[in-house]
C-alpha cells in the first residue's frame, strides 16, 4: 500500500484559499491532476494497480475513540500542521522494492514548491493474514 498524506491546509490551498502559505493555482492543480491521471494509466496498463483513492478534505473527518470505557466522536478539522492521509494506491507487484520504485514516482508530481519540499509517501505491505503480524 501506497499511502500519501496533506493537511487541511493543503486542501485549503488547493481549492485556491490562502491560509498562511500560497494558494495553488488553477494551473497548478490542473497539472497535479494531469499528473495523477497518468500516474494511475500507467499502473494500470502494467497491471499492478489494485485499487486507488484520494479522500476529501480532513473537515469531513470524524474521529472515533474511547475515553473512559465511554465512545468519543470527534469532528475536524485538526490542526492544520497535524499530516493525515489524503490517498492510496494499492499495488500488486513483484517486491517491495517495485512498490517503493512506484511510490518513488510521486515525487515527479507537479506542485508548488513549498508543497513539493515537504511531500512523502509510505509503502507498507498489507497484512495477508494474522501470522503475519506476528513479531
């Protein structure tokens, strides 16, 4: 799994508000998209792509915890510098190493600057079964 993250102020200044940092242009979020369509052709003739999702701004989230044996539910947005998971792909290739050469590729995402200086991504294989996430 493939796993990309954003804050709220990302998303923020990709729908082109500024919010202590620029606004994304309309260009600039154009060529993002661009970008992220190829992306996903391309795993997708090779035939290693699964399955991919982006997610909605972290406002839209609730969280659901426990606090004192009592169910919390709390909605965002969070802090605007606290990272939470914007998309995923879900890959199915040859190693692990295939996936992090793939994840590698999303550094070739068109981005302002100060976007592009802090992106990453995670790869983490996916759990087939409970041995193995025996330690």
């Amino acid at each position: 799994m493939i796993l990309s993250y954003a804050s709220q102020q990302d998303y923020d200044n990709m729908a082109g508000q500024p919010s202590g940092t620029p606004a994304w242009s309309p260009e600039d979020f154009a060529a993002m998209g661009a970008f992220m369509e190829e992306f996903n052709k391309s795993l997708e003739e090779s035939g290693e792509l699964v399955e991919t999702r982006g997610l909605v701004a972290p406002v839209h989230t609730r969280r659901v915890g426990s606090q004192d044996g009592v169910i919390v539910v709390t909605d965002g947005p969070y802090a605007e510098t606290q990272e939470v998971l914007a998309g995923y792909w879900i890959v199915e290739c040859d190693s692990f190493d295939r996936a992090t050469q793939i994840a590698a590729r999303l550094g070739e995402c068109p981005a302002p600057p100060q976007v592009a200086a802090r992106a990453y991504a995670d790869v983490r294989p996916l759990a087939e079964s409970r041995s193995d996430l025996e330690f």
